[in-house]
C-alpha cells in the first residue's frame, strides 16, 4: 500500500517502529473529523490523508465514510430598510456537511455566494457561480475546496457569470447550463468543466432559454430539465434537454416535468438513480423517468416536499426536505426500502440549493 501512495518522504517512518502498509492502516481508521488535526503530525502524514490513493484504501478496508455537501442558507434572513436592493437581502449561504457514516453536521466552507452549485467530480468538491453576497450580481466563479480543511482555491472561472442554473456530472464533467445573467436575461448557453485540467469548454447552446432549470447527469449525458424564457418568467417549460457528447448535440424531451410538481416550478428534487434513470422525489413520492414516470418508492408521511436529492453509493438517496409541521429543512436517508428520519440541528435547517455526495 505505501508503494501506491506519492508525495511524502519515504526516508521517515509514519509511525516509528511500524512498517508502512500496517502505519497506513492504522492512520486509515481515524475517522474523518480528526483529519484536519492529525494532517500537522507531519509532511508525510499530510500528504497521506490527502492523497486520492488514501481515500480508496479507506474504502477498500470498510472506512470510508461519505458526506453529503449542501449549499445552504443560514436559517434567519437579513432585513433592511432604505434602497432597492437592502429592502431584503436573502440570508447568506455557506457550505454545510452531513456525515452519513456517523450522523454529525458540520460547516465546510463558512461563506459561499448566494444560490450557488456544489458539485463533485473525480474526487474534488467545486462550488460554482451564484450570487455576489454585497453586489447581489450572477459571478463566474469557481472555487475548488478540500473536504478535509474545509479551505479553497480558485478555480478557472465560468465563460460568463450565471445564476440559477442547471448542475450535474456526467461522464467525469461538470456541466452548468442555463440560468440567467445580471440583466436578468434568460441563458441558454452551456459550458464543461474538466476539474483535473481545470479548464471549460463552451457547449452547444440549448435549443431554449432555461432560466432556474435543474440538472442531472445521468451516464456520460447530462439533463437540462424545465426552466422559463426572458419573456415567460415563472411559466416553467415542461421539456427538458438532454446533451449527447458523442454527437455533442441536445435533445428535447416533451413533457419531462408535466408530473414532476405541481404546476408552479421544479419544487421536486432531480438526481440520478440506479441504473442510470433520471429520478425525483418530493412530497409524493420518488418517480423515475423512463418512457414517462413511474413510481418506484413511497415517501414518509411527514414529508411535504424536497430541496435536494443525492444518491450515495447506488445504494442509498438522501434527502433534504420540508415536513408537515414545521418550516424548516431536516433530512431523511432511504437505505434497505426504508425512511430514515435525519437529526437534523436548528443551525442545518436552512434553505438548500444545492447537494452533491463524496466519499472520503
């Protein structure tokens, strides 16, 4: 195993006295929150826990734990008086963890702008475009965080700034499409990121302008779903686009959304199912798109409707949603055919935006 592992100093032993494959094994069952603090032991073991190497070895021996990554407002908002843009100011965003493996919550990333996308791709988390949290203008940018410090670099930035657009991996890229601009114009243009380059590549333009569509990669193709023109703003698009990277063309789908809420926008969660299906949930159930949608799982009852949607592992969906009773957002997990309610703390149960899954 330490033969497989690059960049530290082979010279020192990690754990004096121990051969390097058992000090590996040792170090490899320190759960995940204790990351951060042992990474200063030394270069090597620093190097250790932040190589890709590690993180597959952590699965290969049953420790791998896998966390799920929101974009999430505080829950209190911020109210002001005076000019245009002060008489309310949505609450501000951050990006928020849950860990599966062992149930706690915790902040990644402190601040983040407003409505932004959080994806995960060949092992890397990037947070992308949103809002400007002073300027309240769409931004490019791209920030790629570790998930084990929390702390970030930039990214290449987008080709143009978007907001309120669609997100999702396929085939190992990140695509955003749509949205809209600081004018408000609806978007129709498309751009994929290569993280390991950390490059974009302009796409083909949709053949609709998708303001607040949601995306999904499903495979190597990567699904544009509803959204509304300039001129149709709030009227959501039923059809959906799919882009095909072998003949790098969409797709228009009819009728994608017809029953994927209820009339008055996309308030269902998208994410990719096993088996390669594009699937929703929300307060109905969990549907799956084939040849028109189908019901594949019920939903707890006190389930009102959904926010966000990851799958973890093909095995298991998780789910941050609305109940009943109660304003808030608490989280469910779907394992073995059954719900499982999430304690979910007062501090995690703002609006979500945005969630992707890395397994660490």
């Amino acid at each position: 195993m330490g033969k497989e592992m690059d960049g530290w100093d082979e010279e020192r032993a990690l754990i004096p006295g121990l051969p390097d494959d058992i000090a590996i094994d040792c170090i490899a069952r320190v759960p995940h929150r204790f990351h951060q603090e042992i990474r200063p032991v030394s270069r090597q073991w620093r190097d250790l826990v932040t190589a890709r190497a590690f993180a597959l070895h952590r699965e290969r021996i049953g420790r791998a734990e896998d966390l799920i990554l929101v974009i999430q407002a505080r829950p209190s908002g911020i109210s002001g008086e005076g000019g245009s843009k002060d008489e309310f100011m949505p609450p501000p965003c951050g990006l928020v963890a849950y860990n599966v493996s062992t149930g706690e919550w915790r902040r990644a990333v402190g601040a983040v702008p407003m409505f932004a996308r959080v994806a995960v791709a060949r092992g890397r988390v990037v947070v992308i475009g949103g809002w400007d949290p002073e300027t309240l203008e769409p931004v490019a940018e791209v920030r790629v965080v570790d998930p084990v410090t929390g702390g970030w670099r930039p990214g290449k930035a987008m080709g143009a700034a978007r907001s309120f657009f669609g997100c999702g991996v396929a085939g190992g890229r990140v695509y955003v499409a749509g949205g809209h601009d600081g004018q408000k114009n609806a978007l129709r243009t498309t751009e994929a990121y290569d993280v390991e380059g950390d490059e974009w590549v302009a796409l083909p333009d949709m053949g609709e302008e998708r303001d607040e569509c949601q995306g999904v990669g499903v495979g190597d193709r990567f699904w544009a779903v509803s959204g509304y023109g300039t001129e149709g703003q709030g009227r959501f698009d039923p059809a959906a686009e799919c882009y095909d990277p072998e003949t790098e063309r969409w797709i228009k789908i009819e009728g994608v959304w017809e029953e994927g809420g209820d009339g008055d926008g996309p308030g269902a969660a998208l994410y990719a199912g096993a088996g390669e299906k594009v699937r929703h949930v929300d307060g109905r159930g969990v549907r799956e798109y084939g040849r028109g949608w189908r019901e594949v799982r019920k939903v707890p009852e006190e389930m009102r409707a959904a926010a966000a949607a990851v799958e973890i592992g093909g095995e298991r969906v998780f789910v941050m949603g609305t109940e009943m009773e109660g304003g808030g957002l608490v989280g469910w997990v779907l394992e073995d055919g059954k719900w499982r309610r999430v304690q979910t703390p007062a501090g995690f149960s703002g609006s979500v935006y945005s969630a992707a899954v890395i397994r660490v």
